[in-house]
C-alpha cells in the first residue's frame, strides 16, 4: 500500500520534469531526429512534423492515463477487483486539476508554453486509462463468472453421473 502511494507521488514529479524546458519541443524534435536518422529512415518535414505533433501529444495521453490508474488504486486499495465510481471520479479529477497546474507552470518554462488543448488531452488519457481499467474489471468478472458456471455444470455433471 505505501508503495502505491510512493508511485503515485513521484508519478506528478515525472510529469514536472518532463514538463521542464530539457524536453521542449525543440529537444524531442533533435531527439526524434537522431533516432530516424540511426534507423536510415528519412521523412519530409511536413511528416516528420506531424509524427512528432502526434508523439507529444500521444506522451500526454499516457501519462495522465497511468496518473489516473495510480490515484484510482490509492482510493480504492481494500478491493483492487472491484470498480468504484467515486475513486474513479476522484481520480480523474486529480488528474484533471493536476493537469491544469502542470500547463501553468510551462507558462514559466523556456520554450514552453500553457495550452488548454493539452489539457483536454491529458484529461482524456486520464479517462481513458479508467475506462480501460473499468472494462478489463468488467471482462475479468465475466470470465470468472462463466468458468464459475462451467464448473458448477461439470460438478453436475460428475453427481448425476455423467448425463
């Protein structure tokens, strides 16, 4: 239990520095460019662009996806099986309002700037790792569910004798 909540603290942390001016927009730009460059693959400007937009932002999506699922468990610790509305509710509005705080801060950032837009997507990521979350809860109780029925036919089976 002390462990989640750890990675969960540490976890807006992560966010800030990542945040910080060392990953600007100009410094995961050089960065994606080596890489493609190792790999001898060669985009026009327009697409490497648009790869590296969508990199970003697909950055932003994750983060605040793992953000929620970790501020979800430390509300709801006692029954990590089951879903709760409330934690989740509560974990995404955490995430939402930490969201809103991180872009405030890259006001003050070299390089970077504040966006609502970043917010929507971080709030997005957000929701959509709890309703990832809640629909693999929702999978996994369904499986127990019918391996549970499976075995109780089989155990019918077994009394009456194999009919």
């Amino acid at each position: 239990m002390v462990l989640v909540w750890v990675v969960t603290a540490a976890w807006p942390v992560a966010i800030s520095v990542l945040s910080g001016a060392a990953y600007s927009g100009s410094v995961t730009a050089w960065l994606l460019a080596q890489l493609l460059h190792s790999l001898h693959i060669h985009l026009n400007p327009h697409t490497f662009a648009t790869i590296h937009f969508l990199i970003r932002k697909l950055a932003h999506l994750t983060e605040y996806a793992l953000f929620s699922l970790l501020l979800y468990h430390c509300f709801e610790p006692r029954h990590p099986e089951r879903w709760n509305t409330r934690a989740a509710f509560g974990a995404l509005l955490i995430a939402s309002l930490y969201s809103l705080a991180d872009e405030y801060h890259q006001s003050f950032v070299p390089g970077r700037h504040a966006s609502l837009a970043d917010c929507g997507i971080d709030t997005a990521g957000a929701l959509l790792g709890l309703i990832l979350l809640y629909l693999g809860r929702r999978s996994h109780a369904r499986h127990r569910s019918i391996a549970a029925e499976n075995e109780s036919k089989a155990e019918m089976k077994k009394e009456t004798g194999g009919e």
